[in-house]
C-alpha cells in the first residue's frame, strides 16, 4: 500500500510531527470509469498524494481497510438487496440510479470503503479523530443506491458500534450539499442514532427524506450565511444530544464553483465549516469520525484542496 510514497524524500528537518490518527485509504478507491463521466474518481489518488507530499500527514497515518462482512452489512441492509449487488443481478434502471456501471470491482470498491470507515470508527474512539479518503455514501437506503451510493458506510459503522455495544449513541453531522436521504431512511426509527442534513433545500435528491433535524438551504447561500447557521445549531445539537460519537460527512460540493452544489460558499468557508465541526467534538470530548462525501467543481484542484482543507485541520488540532 502507499508504495508510490516509498522513495519520496518529503519532510524538511524542521516538519511537525503529528499525532498518529489515522486514515483510511485503498488503490481500489480510485475506480475505472468510463470517458468523460461526471465523477471525479482520480481524487481519490490525487488527495492522499497531496496531503503526504505537503507534509501534512504521514504515510504510516494511512491503514488499508478490512472489507466489510456480510453479516455486519445488513444489519442496516436487506439480505436480498445485498445478494443481487453481490451477484450483480440489479436491474438496469436500478444501475442507472447509482451513477455507476456495476461490476465486482465495483462492489469490492463499495465494502473496502465500508470497511475503511468502520476502522476508523474504531481508531476515533482510541484517538479522537479518524478520518476516510473516500466514504459518506449517504444516498445508498437500506434496499437500494442512488447517487453514487450502493452501500452506507456511515450507517453500517455504526450499526456495527451499536450491536458491540461500542457506543450508545451517534450523531450524524452530514453537511454535503445534498440531503443525506439513505442514512436518514436507515435510522428513521432508531432513537439513539441522530441524523442532521444540512442541505440545498432545490438540490437533488428531488424527494427528501425526513431526518431528525434537517436545515434546508437557498440557492447561493454565502459563507456568513452558512456559518452563522452551522453555529447556531451544531453546539445545541451536541449539548443536548451528548453522542459517543460523530460522524461528519464533509462534502466540499457546497462549493460556489461545484457543478451539482448551487450554494456559494468559497473554499475558506469551506474550511472554517471543518474547523467548527472539529472544534466542537474535540472541546466536547466526542471522537469524530470524518469522510469525505461529494465533490464536483470544474477545477480538480478545487476539490482537492477543499478536501485537503479537512485534513489539515485535523493534524493541526489533533498534532
């Protein structure tokens, strides 16, 4: 794993040394696909080259996920919904919803990126934070995917923490710019999971779902906007639910320059988002949990250094 950072000689004398958290990330992340699809799937090689090469993690921070079992699968999805995605028997209408031709690489990809978020669950609780290159695949319901989402990996990690009696209850702080419909389904009648959506009210998915707390927001919400709302309601939210843990989802399609967002928020806004999540769940003694979700402005670089922004809070906070 990593063996691309093997021989690169990139820390100056006088480099940070940063507490190891821990990320997950896998080769398998950064799927085929065919020409000129609208996901950018080369970020999931693009960021973890970047983070090492600026000297802002480590190559020994990343783990190579244990795929996810079945039995730990569904116990948030129907048995016979993983079956057909396992055999590859899912219709061609229920393909098309995914965004995703389906193949077993594929399938293999969706369980290691489950399994990376699950470990990192497990290294939050020892260390305070863990975080996934890839994960927050919150479309996928508990008998079908959509959106790029054919298993919730947020949904299954904590699934599995609540039946190993890990924890008691989670927090689920989705803040990319689309509702995060599959988990809220998941838990709609599970009261020790609390799910908030922070969400553009006119984005997809064009039927939401009803999450424990969802805030829908207008086309072109500023960064001020956005941030007075996120401080508003984040600190009532882990006052009175008090979790054992948080998961953030930290889309960065909430971006101005995204393709699919609609908000206006800049990469500095972007940033100062993580910097809240993180700085609550660390002042509060919550482990957290982050993956990355969507992400689709024009400009690779965009992206990248919108999600690199998330990183580079958590090694400064947690060095």
């Amino acid at each position: 794993m990593l063996q691309q950072f093997a021989n690169l000689k990139l820390f100056s004398l006088n480099s940070v040394i940063h507490q190891m958290f821990k990320i997950a990330w896998d080769p398998l992340y950064h799927h085929p696909l065919p020409e000129n699809h609208r996901f950018p799937m080369e970020k999931y090689s693009l960021l973890p080259d970047q983070l090492v090469f600026e000297g802002t993690i480590t190559p020994d921070q990343f783990f190579e996920p244990i795929p996810v079992t079945e039995n730990e699968i569904c116990l948030c999805h129907d048995a016979s919904y993983w079956k057909k995605l396992l055999s590859l028997q899912l219709s061609p209408s229920e393909i098309r919803k995914t965004g995703f031709p389906l193949s077993h690489q594929l399938v293999q990809r969706e369980i290691t990126i489950a399994g990376g978020t699950l470990q990192a669950s497990r290294f939050a609780m020892k260390h305070g934070v863990a975080m996934n290159i890839a994960g927050g695949t919150h479309h996928a319901f508990t008998d079908r995917g959509e959106g790029f989402c054919l298993l919730n990996d947020v949904a299954i990690a904590v699934s599995v923490l609540l039946k190993e009696s890990l924890i008691q209850s989670a927090l689920i702080v989705d803040l990319d710019v689309h509702q995060g419909n599959g988990t809220a389904q998941i838990f709609e009648s599970d009261s020790r999971v609390f799910t908030f959506s922070m969400h553009g009210s006119k984005n997809y998915p064009l039927h939401k779902e009803v999450s424990d707390l969802d805030v829908e927001l207008e086309d072109g919400t500023t960064d001020e906007q956005y941030l007075a709302i996120l401080n508003n309601k984040l600190p009532q939210l882990i006052d009175f639910q008090n979790p054992d843990i948080i998961f953030f989802q930290s889309g960065v399609d909430v971006l101005k320059s995204d393709k699919l967002g609609r908000l206006g928020l800049t990469i500095q806004g972007c940033r100062e988002r993580d910097q809240i999540v993180f700085t609550l769940a660390k002042q509060s003694g919550i482990p957290v949990v982050a993956t990355m979700g969507g992400g689709y402005s024009e400009r690779i670089a965009d992206i990248i250094e919108a999600h690199a922004n998330t990183f580079r809070i958590a090694a400064s906070m947690w060095a």
